[in-house]
C-alpha cells in the first residue's frame, strides 16, 4: 500500500468520494462522519468491557457514582446522542426501542432517515467475542420540513443512500456503501481516526465457507437441509465447505465478504419468519454484500425488495457470494416443487 493511501483517513474518503457527485450537498459526508465519532466512543467502551468485572462496575453504580448501562443500551444513547442535532435527519428507529426516535423540537429537521443496530451480538460481549453495530441511512419520503414518521422508516431496502458496520474485533473496523462500492475503514488507536484499509472490496463469486447455526437443522425446511448435507458431502467440488459460524452477524457477514461464503439465518418451524431483523440487520448487510458483488435472498426472493409492513418485521436471510446464494435458492425451490408434486 502507498503512503498516500494509508492516510486515506475515513472523511477524506467519503469527501473525494462526494466531490465526484457535484449535485451533493455534502449532508451525507458531515452524517458518516458523525457516524464514526459515535463508534469511535462506543469502540473505547467496548474496549474497556473486559475491565469491568475487574474494577467492580458490574453494580448499578460505577465508581463515578453514576448508573453502569448495559453496552447496548450504552451504544444506542450514543448513537442518539451523536445523531439527533446534526439537522440531517427527519427521524430515527433503533433495534432498541419498540417506536421511531423524533429529533428533539429544538434541532433542525433534515432529509435522512437513520435505522440501527446499535450492537449487534452484544450476547457474545462477556466472552470477548467480535460484535458491531449496523447502520442504514434512507431518504426521507414525507414532506421537509415536517417531523419524520412511520412511513419514512418502512421503506424498502433498495432506497436506502448509505448503510455501514462498525465490527469491534482484533480491531475496529467501519465498512461502508454509498452505492458505490464497497470501502473499509481500520481504526487506529493511537491515530484515532479511520484510516482506509479496504478499498472497493469485492466478495468472490463463490466461497468455501457456510454460516448457519446448525443447532436448529431439525427445524430446518427439507430444501435447506439438503442443500447444507450437500456442502459437507465429498461429491461436492474438491473438499467439503467449512462451516464457521460465530454467533454474532457482523463478525460472521464480514469474515465472509473478505474470504467468500454463505451466511444464512434461515426460516424455521419456530421462527416461519427468521430471528434477524429487516431494517436494522438484513437491509443494510444486503446494499452492502450486494455493492460487493455478492447476493442477499430471503430463500425465495431479493431482501432489498421487501416492502417492510412493521418496524421490528423479521426476515430469513442468505447472504454472500453469487454462485452460493443463486444455488441455495435452486435447492430451496426443487425441495418446495416436490412438496407440490
Ligand atoms: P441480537 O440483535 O439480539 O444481538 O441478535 C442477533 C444475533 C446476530 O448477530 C446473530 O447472527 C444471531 O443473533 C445469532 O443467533 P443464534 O444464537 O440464534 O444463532
Ligand atoms: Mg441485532
């Protein structure tokens, strides 16, 4: 890598990138760069989880006297916090909270919409285990000027203008589309800025690796169940494929971006609609495997063109590379014609 690249920091990159759309305003630059302040924060506490047992925070005080909150309810005041007087957005929703978020009266009204995930995961924190937070930013479809509403949250997924990841792992990392690719972002510690790392990433066309917690296969439907017995049969290719599966979405999705696979969060008998949520995990992951070449189905149809009815609505997922996503579709499909026959 040149050394002109290494100090591609995170805002430069998504300023040159803006500068080549001379109809942007730059609000959606001054947005992700608000976005990375607030994970640059939520990456410290992070950081700092495996102390606290240590220093005795696991009470309801910490040493300040103040209330020790759970991360994720730590990640999701940040992002609010960070988010809501910028005068970008219209309204806000978080996989934390049963209602949309307004923008408190005495800020500016903007034209986004932002949806997250403020850490996702956050059940593997206590083991030391990678965790993120998943972003997705619309534009808003209910007149300016007004506050936003329900409708501006239940837009499909390929209206979405940006969505992103932060995995808190070996080390931060913010991987994010504007619709124009695919760019990965290293947070340096010392530095504490966002140096580009990954540039216009693209997922191979065909992988190795499966994602699934396999725990559930019992409860899987046939076409699922063939196609993964497929996959760890020897008529298969050269070798079988390796299953990982970590437990934690942005860790499993991101390692399979970097090295090609599958990661599935299927339907089952019972959960007819999946565990993973539309808005805050499923959409943005899709624009962004999409962006990198990949495929993001619900088994049966694109993610992207869900027309969501609800706010928290679940949906299966299989999501990654091309050749892996169109031939579980293909099993999924012949198993369901059979049923039929
Ligand atoms: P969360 O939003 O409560 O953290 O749950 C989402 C997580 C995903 O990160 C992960 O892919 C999935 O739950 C794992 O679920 P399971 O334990 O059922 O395999
Ligand atoms: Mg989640």
């Amino acid at each position: 890598m040149t050394k002109k690249r290494r100090f591609m920091t995170l805002n430069r990159h998504i300023q040159e990138g803006e500068r080549m759309h001379p109809e942007a305003t730059g609000e959606l630059s001054e947005l992700l760069h608000q976005l990375g302040l607030a994970a640059k924060a939520i990456s410290m506490e992070v950081n700092k989880a495996g102390l606290v047992d240590i220093l005795g925070f696991t009470g309801d005080e910490n040493v300040h006297g103040e209330q020790v909150k759970k991360l994720d309810m730590f990640a999701h005041d940040i992002l609010i916090r960070a988010m809501d007087h910028g005068g970008h957005f219209c309204v806000m929703a978080s996989e934390e909270e049963e209602n949309i978020i307004h923008i408190p009266k005495k800020h500016r009204i903007g034209k986004y919409v932002l949806l997250f995930d403020p850490l996702d995961g956050s059940s593997n924190i206590d083991a030391n285990v990678s965790i993120g937070t998943i972003f997705s930013i619309y534009k808003r479809v209910t007149p300016h000027g007004d506050p936003g509403t329900l409708e501006d949250c239940l837009q499909a997924g390929n209206q979405q203008v940006a969505a992103g990841y932060i995995i808190y792992g070996s080390s931060t990392m913010m991987v994010y589309t504007a619709g124009h690719g695919v760019h990965g972002f290293t947070l340096d510690p010392q530095f504490g800025e966002f140096l580009l790392s990954h540039e216009d990433i693209r997922t191979p066309d065909k992988g190795r690796i499966y994602s699934i917690n396999e725990g559930n296969y019992l409860h899987w439907r046939q076409g699922l169940k063939n196609y993964i017995k497929y996959l760890q049969s020897d008529e298969f290719a050269t070798k079988p494929y390796k299953a990982r599966y970590i437990g934690s979405m942005v860790a499993d999705v991101h390692r399979n971006l970097l090295y090609g696979g599958l990661f599935i969060y299927p339907a089952d008998k019972r959960n007819p609609q999946g565990k993973l949520r539309l808005q805050y995990e499923c959409n943005p992951m899709a624009f962004i495997v999409e962006q990198a070449g990949g495929l993001a189905s619900t088994g049966f149809g694109r993610i992207l063109d869900i027309k969501p009815e609800e706010l928290h609505q679940k949906s299966p997922i299989y999501l990654g590379s091309k050749e892996d996503v169109l031939l579980v579709e293909k099993f999924l499909k012949e198993a369901e014609d059979d049923k039929h026959d």
